[in-house]
C-alpha cells in the first residue's frame, strides 16, 4: 500500500511539473547570427565540454520510463488508415562508473488517460525481457519464456525439463542489434554513436585543422552555428550539417541540431531534411535535478513524402520519464546473474564460450553434468 502511495505521489508531481518539449527558437528580433568559421570550432568544443559534464555528473540513474510507438497502418486503398499503439514500461539501473546497465522491458496497457495516477498495467508476455549490460563486451538476456536456440543442451535433459526460461550470456553486439534493447545512453542521453558530446569532438577536430588542410576547408563549408539570443537572456546554438545527395540532381540532406543553455546545453531539437523537408524530427524535454538536466520527454515522430507534395506523418516514438533517482546507491547485485532468480531446472546458454548450463540445487552446472531429480 505504501510503495502504491509512493508511486501515486510521484506520478502526481511528474503530471504537474511535466513541461512538453521546448521550442527549437523563440529569438529576440534581430538577435541571431551565424558564427564564422573560427568560432563555429570554438563553439563545438565549448558545447561538447558542456554536455560532457553534464553527463559526467550522473554517477548512477535509477528510475522507469513509459515507452509509447505509434505506428500507422495502411490496410488497402479504399480504407482509411488506422494508429495501432504499443506501450512498454523500462525499468533501469544505470552505473556509469562501473560501466554496467540493467533494463527490464515488459509490455503494458494503455494507461488510464482520465486516472493519471493509476500506474501501468504490466502485460504477461513472451516478448518481456531482462537485460545485464556490463563492462566489456558481453552481456546477459533473460527472456520470461523460452525465446531463441535451445542447441548444448542433451536431448535427454531437454526431455524432462520441457520449455522454461533461458538465459542467454552474448556478445555485446548482438544485443544492441535487439530494437527492444533500451540503452538510455543511446536513447535518450545520446544516439547511436554514443554521447552527443563525441559527434561535436569529432566536427571541432576536423574544423581545428588535425585532419588537414583540405578536410578542413571542405568540412567547414558543410557545418554551420547559428546563434538565437532568448528573451529570457539565455541563447540557443543550431548546428547544421549538409551532406551530399544520395542520388545525381537530389536534394542535399541536411541535419540540424538545436542546443539550449538553460538545459545545459543539451539539444532541445533534431531535424533530419531533404532539402527543406523533414522526415524525422525529435524534441526534447529536461527536468533538472542538482543542477543536472534529465531527459524528461523524447519524443521522435518519422513522415514519408505524399505525392500531392505534403508530407505524412507514420510513427512517433514517445519515452517518457516516470519515476527516477539520480546518484543514489545501486544494489550491486542487479548487475549479477543471482538476481535472475534462476529456478531449479532452467537454462543458460553461453554463446561466448559455447557451453550449456542448467540450474540445479546449488547453482549453474554444466549440461553434461546435471542430474535431474523430480
């Protein structure tokens, strides 16, 4: 009753607090202007040392969000199109020190949009997960039911056993090929190729001239950084990159990132464009907690072009922070196999070493040597 009340009092405060994502310019007239190139470098090493340490302070991060994707579905040319929606709750437990991750991933209902306070409502389903990412290159995966090969295991064993729970040790590699797979490092504190932080250190490395001459001129006539001076007194840097078009005679593509100093300069906005068209846009939202800015709301919407010329929009990914605590002590035994809770007779398959286990009475045993007792 008490961790309900908990959670009710949090999700209360988080629904009255909740700002939707932040305006990618809202300029004093005639306070803008486009950096030159000298200071367009200066200005990338100074936002990645910002968001660095904005990230840097984050010691360890506990806490859940409510995962949304809305997808549009076209059934045939003579009916409309229909919006199916998939809700999932990500528990995690992140140690940036020690390098170690856990996520769970268990779909849910559609929360009660007239009880904000009743809290999500967890679905049984094949499909729900747990994750244990730690330091170097392997990683853990426990599916609540058996999901993937059952190959190193004796017929016999796998006879009496029957299907149950596997857990699976993997190379780092195959699990972030997993779309399920939630790194909040790469979701919603930075992308695919790590923090935002290492994309700037790259473009500054290049326009200081370390790779080059020609890479230099060359680079620095596809990045530009408009500056937005705020009303507020705070300000706003866009980066824009061009590259060229994929096709002969296409339009050039063209990202644009907008970086906000009231968040610690952490991108409030990213667009994705071919040429003036955009077809993917994601928005940010922070809360700030000890002068650190949490990603509160991020919110990516993806749009296909239509022949009359518009544009149509065809999913939205919503992550949506609902309960958090930052750099408070973790339990260290999250990031070890024991807190899988492995029963007697369930599996591990070791694709790293290529061995088998099964749980007996007192711990993992290696298939060949387990004895199963009714």
């Amino acid at each position: 009753m008490v961790d309900r009340l908990s959670f009710t009092i949090r999700l209360l405060l988080l629904c009255l607090c909740l700002r939707s994502p932040v305006s990618a310019a809202e300029p004093v007239d005639d306070q803008q202007r486009q950096l030159n190139p000298e200071e367009t470098q200066q200005t990338l090493v100074f936002l990645a040392k910002q968001l660095t340490a904005n990230l840097d302070a984050i010691h360890t991060w506990q806490g859940t969000y409510l995962y949304s994707r809305e997808s549009l579905f076209h059934r045939s040319r003579f009916e409309p199109p229909i919006w199916k929606t998939t809700y999932c709750l990500l528990p995690f437990w992140l140690d940036q020190r020690q390098d170690q991750l856990r996520v769970n991933y268990t779909l849910a209902e559609k929360p009660n949009e007239l009880d904000q306070l009743q809290p999500p409502i967890k679905i049984g389903s094949p499909l729900n997960v747990q994750w244990i990412m730690v330091k170097g290159e392997e990683c853990l995966e426990l599916s609540e039911k058996r999901f993937g090969s059952v190959y190193g295991f004796p017929d016999e064993i796998q006879k009496q056993i029957g299907d149950g729970r596997i857990l699976f040790r993997k190379w780092k590699s195959e699990l972030e090929r997993d779309g399920r797979f939630f790194d909040l490092r790469k979701k919603v504190l930075g992308n695919s190729s790590g923090s935002y932080a290492h994309t700037l250190e790259l473009y500054a490395n290049i326009l200081s001239g370390a790779e080059g001459k020609e890479q230099q001129e060359k680079f620095s006539e596809r990045v530009a950084i408009t500056e937005f001076k705020l009303k507020d007194g705070q300000k706003q840097f866009i980066l824009k990159t061009e590259y060229n078009p994929r096709k002969p005679n296409g339009v050039p593509r063209i990202r644009q990132m907008t970086y906000d100093s009231r968040f610690s300069f952490n991108p409030v906005r990213y667009e994705h464009l071919h040429g003036t068209v955009a077809d993917r846009i994601q928005t940010y939202s922070y809360q700030k907690v000890d002068g650190i800015s949490l990603p509160e709301k991020v919110v990516t919407e993806y749009f296909r072009p239509k022949v009359s010329g518009k544009r149509e929009l065809t999913s939205r990914l919503t992550y949506t922070l609902i309960d958090s605590k930052l750099n408070q002590p973790i339990d260290e035994n999250q990031f070890k196999i024991k807190s899988f809770n492995l029963q007697y007779g369930e599996r591990m398959l070791d694709r790293t070493k290529n061995s088998a286990f099964i749980q007996g009475t007192d711990g993992l045993v290696p298939a060949e040597e387990f004895q199963y007792k009714k």
